[in-house]
C-alpha cells in the first residue's frame, strides 16, 4: 500500500486490516518524518476502532496472549525478541511460569492487549 495521504476513522475490518499493514511497513519510520507522524495517526485510528469492535475471550492470561498471537500473526520469537528471553517466553507459554510484570507491559503494548487482563491469576502446569 503507498502513502495514503488521508485517514479517517475506521469502520470496518477491511480498513482496520490496511491501516495494520500500513502500520508494518511504516512502524520504524524516523522520528519528526511525515511517515512517523502517519504512524502515530494510525495507531491512534487502529487503537480507537479495537477499543470500539473487539472483545477480548474470557481465557486466562496465557490463552489470552496466544489467542492474540494468531490474530497478529506473530510466533514464540516474536515475543521473545520483544521480551529478550526465549526460553523464559516459551516457559511461560507452556505454563511453566509465570508471566513478570516486565512481560505483562510489553506483551500488552504488543499485542493490544488491556494489562488488567493478563494480570488475572491462573494456574501452572506440572509444577507441585
């Protein structure tokens, strides 16, 4: 997609889809640049029309994040490179540990996620 020269609020999925792709090609633009500035539009148009349309699953807080994870498309190494630790980031997804509120805060900024729905407690498996 080119430079679209106006956004308007988003209506619907296929103009939340665009503006996401936009978003990906544009989310390194450089700071004070017309392509930073449309980045900044877009993520307040995306964040506005998520707000608006979506509904988050009642799951616990690992579900939640996988749930999101397909929506966005992105893998165990995506949440890592965002985290720093793969194996951390794969332990937590296979519940073996807990998510740190270091994880919380960046897998919520990810991922759109609300923070308070991923600090809810659930349980771990094969820990005694």
């Amino acid at each position: 997609m080119s430079l679209k020269s106006q956004w308007f609020l988003i209506e619907s999925e296929e103009e939340y889809k665009l503006a996401v792709e936009r978003y990906k090609r544009i989310k390194l633009a450089k700071k004070g640049s017309e392509e930073h500035k449309e980045k900044l539009l877009i993520v307040h148009l995306i964040s506005e029309y998520e707000k608006a349309s979506t509904t988050l699953p009642e799951v616990d807080p690992v579900e939640l994040i996988k749930v999101r994870m397909a929506e966005f498309g992105y893998k165990s190494a995506d949440l890592a490179e965002i985290y720093g630790d793969k194996g951390t980031v794969s332990k937590m997804l296979n519940y073996k540990q807990m998510l740190s509120l270091n994880m919380i805060r960046k897998f919520s900024k990810l991922l759109h996620i609300p923070a308070e729905a991923l600090i809810k407690e659930y349980d771990l498996k094969g820990i005694n």
